[in-house]
C-alpha cells in the first residue's frame, strides 16, 4: 500500500514534501512505507502487530491517524543523523529514535520556546499536555506490543 501524503495535516504534508526535496538534494535515498493513516488502516496494522518489526499504536492513539506521522526507511542507515537534521529544520522529528527509528512526527520539538511558536501561554500549556498525551499513548502502545 503506498504511503498516503493527500490525508496528511496540510502543514504537516507541505513541511515533510519541502523536507524531503532537501533530502534528495542531497542525495540521501529514502521510501516513505506509511503516512496517513485511517482508523481502519490503524486498526489492520495493530492486528498484524506480531509481524512488524517497529512498534504499532493502538488504533486511536497514532500521529499516523492525525495526520502527523511519517515512516521513513532509508537505503544507507548511515544517513540517519544528516536526514534528522534536515527533517527537523521543518518540524518532523523521531519521537522514539530507539525502539522506531523509521518514524517521525510533525510538530512535537520539545526544544522549542513559546516565543518561536508565537503562541499564547493557553495555547502553549494545552500543547503540552497533547504532548504528554501522546507520550502516554505510546508508552501504553509500546507495552500492548511489547506483551
Ligand atoms: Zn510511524
């Protein structure tokens, strides 16, 4: 199944398509195997969870779903830190860089600073509980694959 860009978060899509013309610039190989997600797509791929080596989100509970989320295999995994530092410059970052190397999400640097965003202290705190939200929902995710 090709990875479906149209489902993804407008600003998401149009980051991640200027983040990867900047990757074949410069000559890092990649396939993009997953971005949006349906409900139902989430759903098959956590019944078939035993089979795939990256963790799976219960349906619910992945950035694929939002429309946030992209899964990206590289041809040489050596280009892993030079493809980190052009994703991040447009706001895709790993979340879980250890156990789902292949898996970016949009939006979600911690590093960066409420003025950077221009966003009201209201705006910031109920970003960072989604935030903590999403970490939950992985952690909860990462131990449903786990056992
Ligand atoms: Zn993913």
């Amino acid at each position: 199944m090709p990875a479906d860009f149209a489902g993804l978060d407008p600003t998401a899509q149009q980051n991640l398509m200027a983040a990867l013309d900047e990757l074949r610039r410069n000559r890092i190989r990649f396939n993009v195997t997953s971005a949006y997600r349906s409900p139902e797509r989430q759903a098959q791929l956590y019944a078939d969870r035993a089979t795939n080596p990256y963790p799976v989100a219960p349906p619910g509970h992945s950035d694929h779903e939002r429309g946030r989320a992209a899964d990206l295999v590289l041809a040489d995994e050596s280009q892993r830190d030079a493809a980190n530092r052009i994703l991040a410059k447009y706001g895709w970052s790993q979340p879980l860089p250890e156990r789902d190397r292949v898996h970016y999400a949009f939006g979600r640097q911690r590093s960066q600073t409420p003025t950077a965003y221009g966003q009201s202290p209201v705006d910031m705190a109920k970003q960072f509980s989604r935030a903590l939200g999403d970490q939950l929902d992985e952690a909860v995710g990462a131990a449903l694959f786990a056992a």
